[in-house]
C-alpha cells in the first residue's frame, strides 16, 4: 500500500474531457476472485475529484447496484449530480424489454431521480465513454487479486479497505494539482460549500470503503 500503482488520474488526459463541478460519478462492475470464491467490486469514481468508492458483493444485480449506490450517497459528502453508467441489466431496462409487459421501474433510477441525479447510459459500442471507472477497476485489481492470494473474501476485503484509504486520503495526482482526493474536496469546500451535504473536514479515512 505504500507504493500506489499508477492511477488515472496521475498522468495528464491525452483527450480533454468535459469540465463538471464535483458530483459528477462513473459507475462500474468488476469481477474478482478469492480461494473462498468469486465476488463482484462495484466501483464509482468521480471524474473530478478522483475520490472513489468501493463494495465487494456476492451478487451483480439490480438489488445490489441500488444497494451500492444508496452507499455511495452516503459515503459522499457533497451533491452527486450525475451519474455515468453502461447499459448493463443491473443499471438500465433492456430495450428488448421497454414498452412490454416485462418493462418495469428501475430502483436505481428511483433513487437517482429521488436525489435529483441524472443517470446517463454509455452509448452502444463505445464503452470507452465510461473509461475512467474501468481504469479505477484495473488499478484495484492490480494492486490486490492480481498481486496478492486472499484464502478467504474477509482478507480481501480488508486489504481493499486499506488500499481505498491510501488512494483517497493519501495518494497525491497531478491531475488534482499534487493534492489527494480528499484534499482536492476539502479544497472546493472552502469555496463552493453550498455543493455539500456534510463538512467534508470531518469525513476520516476509512468512510470510504
């Protein structure tokens, strides 16, 4: 853990993306594996303040992508205005499916709209809209399952605990100007406070995970 393998947000963006205030979150699924079995890592990240959140589930489905995002709201301190996700079946009604007897209300859209979030989908075959989460995931793989054996899901999910700390409280990017995650929020705080929902200053390592 103290020496943090690269991350997104450490080399400056070849491509410029889009400015948005904080709040702006890439959602995704990842598959891991354990002696003990397989779990699935959810992982949002903000694509400003590059703070992450994480959570190891038995399940990827739709219950558990809600679960993960009700988390993730209340891990984060500030308003999420917007979240990025693929077209997968935990996040989006099929379109096979719309406008049929088999089309029903998405919980994770309830709760967005509930939190005036707007959920966007990645479009068809360009699943690199939503690459910035998806290097978040690589980064995390290859900093426990590809490096590490975890006899059981309780080691790995200490370890990630760990690792998610060191990333959002302790890992400097260029990106952020040299500053950690948590700083660069602690940072908008000071000059947009009317974003948040709670003083982030008080948020210590260890909420996150």
């Amino acid at each position: 853990i103290s020496r943090l393998p690269d991350v997104e947000g450490d080399k400056p963006k070849r491509s410029k993306f889009k400015r948005y205030p904080i709040g702006f979150f890439h959602i995704d699924i990842a598959e891991v594996q354990t002696a003990e079995g397989k779990l699935y890592l959810f992982v949002g990240i903000d694509r400003t303040s590059k703070f992450a959140v994480t959570q190891l589930v038995d399940k990827a489905d739709r219950k558990t992508a809600w679960e993960f995002l009700q988390h993730m709201l209340e891990v984060v301190p500030y308003q999420v205005h917007t979240i990025l996700t693929d077209n997968g079946i935990q996040f989006a009604e099929q379109p096979r499916n719309r406008n049929t007897a088999y089309s029903r209300p998405m919980r994770f859209d309830m709760i967005c709209e509930a939190n005036g979030i707007e959920h966007r989908l990645t479009k068809p075959n360009h699943p690199w809209t939503n690459g910035q989460v998806e290097r978040m995931n690589r980064t995390i793989k290859d900093a426990t399952v590809k490096r590490f054996h975890y006899d059981d899901h309780n080691q790995l999910r200490t370890h990630l605990a760990d690792f998610m700390a060191a990333y959002n409280f302790a890992r400097r990017l260029k990106t952020l100007g040299g500053l950690t995650p948590y700083e660069y929020i602690c940072k908008i705080w000071t000059s947009e406070p009317d974003r948040f929902i709670l003083n982030p200053i008080h948020q210590m390592p260890g909420l996150n995970t």
